[in-house]
C-alpha cells in the first residue's frame, strides 16, 4: 500500500519534479560555467595609450577565461593630494567584488594599494612597475609579483647613436615630474642630472609646467644638445595648475623642437609627434602580464621573482624620419615596424 501510494504521488507531481530536474540542471550548468572573477585597477586613465594597449592585451588574453572588471584611478590628470580618495574607492570595489585574482597597472596604484592586498589571499600580478616592487610592500608577500617596466634608455642612446653615425654627443631626456618620471630618474640616473653612456653625455630634465618644457625645447640646440627624448609628458600643467593633455604637449613639441624628437614609448612614435626609437609598448606588457595571470587562475603560481620588460623594438615614423633626413642603418630597418 506504501508503494502504491508512493508512485501515485510521484505521477501526480510529475511536471514538479521536472521543474525541480530543471533547475538543478541549470543550477549545475551555471556553477560550471561561472567564470573566475579578475580585477583589474589601473593607475591612470583610459584614454592613456599605454594604459589602453595593455587593457586590449589583458583582454585579449583572458576574456575567454575569466569576469573582468578595470578600475581607473586617474592619476595622470588628477592632483596627488587626490590620489588616495580614488585608491580608497578601488579598495573599496575590491571589498565589494571579492575577485579571484587582482591585476595592478603601474606604480601608484601598486603603492597606494599594494600593503592592503598583501594582507589578503588574493593572487595579485602587476604590470608597468619602474620602481623596486618592495619600496611598496611590506616585506616579500607571497601572494603579489608580475613584470617590471625599465625604459631602454641606455640601449636606446647608444642606437641613436648609431642612426646618427657616431655624430651624437650630447642628448637632452625630458620627462613630466610624474611618480614615473622621478622613479625613472633615481633608478637610471641615480637622482643625478646626467650621466655618460658610452659616448653621448645625457641629461636628464623633470617638469611640472607645461611653460617649462616648451622653454626647454626651444632652447635646446642652443644649449649645445643634438637630439632629444622625450620620456613622459602626461602630468604637465598650466600656469593656473589646470592639466594640460598629452598630445597637446608631444603635438607641439614635434611642431616647436629645433631637433630631432625621439621616444622611449610606442605611443610617442608617429605623425606630429617623434621619430621614434627602441622602445617599450603597452601591449607587451599587458600580454606578459595575462600570461602569469592565467597561469595562476589555472592553477598554478606566482613567479617568486619578478619578470623584466621585454627586449623593446624598433618602431620609426616615416614622415618624421623623411621630415629630419634621416636613415635607418640597415640592422635596424630590416626589424623595424615603420608607422605613418
């Protein structure tokens, strides 16, 4: 009679305990699909090329595999005495989310947010670092390492050098006064104004106004300088302290400059802006940085020791070298990529 009554009851309920089949299956279905969560903070802004060619890496690299969410702190445009409301707002997100894995770009928002993460269990893999991880972090944390980002600076002089046919002797490297700037100059520069690489004397200028820089532009030939870098240029401002933006400054400084214009980053080589040079790109980075990303969402670990930039490559503007009469040395032009 149990039996009976069992059965009857399961074929009355039949539509239910598909329905309730359904969901489980759904439910199942959901939990093996759900992709892991990564967040990426970023230190400046979108419109930033360097920024916006490592954002396309990661994406290219990890959308098929995980949740992304970017968070912009801004600090290119913004003052520093707002850099740690915009940091708070990504720790904030980062409480909120709960992700699987972080993903930090670049040197402020790897120090104003670095001692936090190190206290969690979150993986967290950094990109476009200048400075020695561990002036951020307390200690060695376990759960944070990536790439660093160093400027081929003294490659890339010693190249010029070369393209100039052993004629350079004395260059001018100008940057914005940036925590990248001022990072680039103690590590490369050892907080000094120049410095000798292998022939060519090299000076080194930091700017905060963007009235400054133009006046060192134009009188750098006088000056004696047979060429200039151009290093960063994104935290100039006016003389109201307004920001002034990126390509207004390199647009005017290829227009103004009374000498050849060259580059340390990509995203300075092209048409009304430099000539070009060894120089590092964003969507390198980005990719070496997805890599140990989707290595760790595998399954895998931390590298223990940080990764280095890659080698750099060669990447020329036609019109600028047309425009400056100038001619690749064969080694160079049969591996450089040549952009308008």
């Amino acid at each position: 009679m149990t039996i009976g009554i069992a059965h009857s009851h399961l074929l009355l309920s039949r539509p239910n305990l598909w329905l309730l089949l359904s969901l489980c299956w759904l439910s199942i279905g959901h939990a093996l699909a759900a992709k892991p969560q990564v967040l990426v903070i970023q230190s400046y802004h979108a419109g930033y090329e360097w920024q916006a060619d490592y954002s396309r890496a990661i994406r290219d690299s990890l959308e098929s595999l995980a949740d992304l969410e970017f968070f912009e702190i801004d600090s290119k445009r913004l003052p520093e005495e707002r850099y740690r409301a915009a940091a708070d707002l990504a720790w904030q997100r980062f409480q909120q989310r709960r992700p699987d894995l972080v993903i930090i770009g670049d040197d402020n928002a790897l120090q104003l947010l670095g001692p936090k993460l190190a206290t969690t269990d979150t993986p967290v893999v950094y990109l476009g670092i200048n400075n020695n991880p561990r002036h951020y972090l307390p200690s060695r944390p376990d759960n944070i390492s990536g790439v660093l980002e160093r400027p081929l600076l003294r490659r890339s002089i010693l190249h010029l050098h070369r393209l100039f046919n052993g004629s350079l002797k004395r260059v001018l490297v100008l940057f914005d006064n940036g925590t990248t700037s001022r990072t680039v100059w103690e590590e490369e520069f050892a907080s000094m104004p120049s410095r000798q690489v292998g022939p060519v004397d090299v000076r080194i200028e930091l700017l905060g106004e963007f009235g400054q820089w133009q006046q060192t532009v134009e009188q750098a030939k006088a000056q004696g300088f047979d060429a200039i870098v151009v290093g960063l240029y994104h935290t100039l401002v006016d003389e109201q302290g307004r920001h002034v933006s990126d390509q207004q400054v390199i647009n005017w400084s290829s227009a103004a400059s009374p000498l050849p214009l060259f580059a340390f980053w990509e995203f300075a080589v092209g048409p009304q802006m430099t000539i070009g040079g060894l120089v590092l790109d964003g969507y390198s980075q980005g990719t070496e940085a997805a890599t140990i990303a989707r290595e760790v969402l595998e399954g895998g670990e931390l590298p223990a020791i940080p990764q280095s930039s890659g080698e750099g490559r060669f990447v020329f503007s036609r019109s600028q070298l047309q425009r400056w009469q100038l001619t690749l040395p064969p080694s160079v032009a049969e591996q450089a990529i040549l952009v308008p």
